[in-house]
C-alpha cells in the first residue's frame, strides 16, 4: 500500500457517489499536485485487482469505482449518470439451476437504470414551464383586437382577395390602419397574401372568427 493508494483510496472512501478516474483524479491532484492521470487509473485497477475496492462497469459506460467491494446492487441515472447503492429486499437468485447446466458461478450483478431525482425534478420542471410557455403563446396568438377582426370579417365576406382600399371601404378604417392591421394579422398567420397588395383570410383567421 503506497502513499499514493492510501490518498486514492481515502478519496475514494469519503466520496458520496461512485466516481469514474477522471473525477477522482480532479480532487487527488489537489493533494498530490504531481501525479498524472495515468497512475490514478493503473492504481485503482490495482486496488480493484487486490479486492480493496470495486470496479463498476454499467452498460458500456466509463468505468466507475466502489470504495465498499461488498456484494451489492446499484442504480444509475440515464441523465447524469449518477450511480447509487440499493438494497434489494428480495433475497439473490438461486444459482442451482445455472450450476445444472455446467456453470461455476463466480459473481452476480444487478443493474437497474432510470433517472436520478435531481434529474426527475429537472424534466418535470422544464415540462411545466414548456407547457406554460405553449399554453400563453396559444392565448396570445388567438387574441384579436376588434379592429382587427373587423378586417378578418370583410375578408371572410369577401369572395375573392381585396387590397387596402376595399377593406378600408369595408370597415370604415383609414388607410394606415389597414396596413398596421393586415401586418400584425399576417403574422399571426390569419392572413395570406395570394397576390401583391391583396389578401384574403386563412383558415386559422376563420377558426379566430368562429
């Protein structure tokens, strides 16, 4: 045991989750300034070798480090990958059938994968505020201003598409307002422009109208 092993594995210890060599190297160089990311990793494959500690390899990812080289379970999140002890209440498979066909069982791992509850916590909230975002961006694109529906109806009545001056003769509305009004109803999509100058109403400007 190295001086070397003992911070390794002291670091390991204290640490709440189980690090990959990558993160534990972050906190080891600390307290020894001049090891390199190479001996963190021989090391712990050496620790892991020795049984003092246990090596965690989920699904294919980065490998990960156990200070407690104990039977037990985990759990890893699919988002942060975050990885957790669990106690399972239930009792280990029974390996007899296993040894009937042949096997000599040397180990057993159980792994179960979802998302951690920070992560949780994280997706619904960004759900909620999605769904908040859509909901007042729906109300406000559904509201008209009475002159602007006023413009909507002489084009709903309109059989075919009609410039500036028929609305306003329409309406009773100036010029101007016309423009402003056929600018902000474009944009919201209720009116299209089929021609230069005219226009007639959308189906989403009918569903407005009812």
């Amino acid at each position: 045991m190295t001086h070397q092993r003992e911070v390794i594995l002291d670091e390991l210890r204290r640490s709440k989750t189980h690090p990959t060599a990558d993160e534990l190297y972050e906190r080891i160089k600390k307290k020894l300034p001049r090891v390199s990311l190479a001996t963190v990793y021989r090391n712990l494959e050496i620790l892991s070798e020795a049984g003092l500690i246990k090596k965690l390899e989920i699904s294919g990812r980065q490998k990960r480090f156990d200070w407690d080289p104990g039977e037990h379970d985990h759990v890893y999140c699919i988002h942060c990958q975050r990885v957790d002890n669990i106690t399972l209440a239930a009792p280990a498979p029974e390996v007899e059938p296993m040894r009937q066909q042949g096997y000599r069982i040397t180990g057993r791992r159980i792994e179960f994968s979802g998302l951690c509850p920070k992560c949780l916590r994280q997706q619904e909230t960004k759900k909620t505020k999605g769904e908040r975002a859509m909901a007042c961006a729906s109300c406000t694109t559904s509201k008209v201003s009475d002159t602007q529906r006023q413009v909507l109806e002489a084009l709903a009545n309109s059989p075919e598409a009609c410039g500036s001056k028929e609305l306003a003769a329409a309406t009773g509305l100036e010029a101007k307002q016309i423009s402003c009004q056929i600018t902000a109803l474009k944009n919201k999509g209720y009116v299209a422009s089929p021609a230069r100058c005219k226009y007639e109403i959308t189906e989403q400007g009918k569903n407005v109208l009812g």
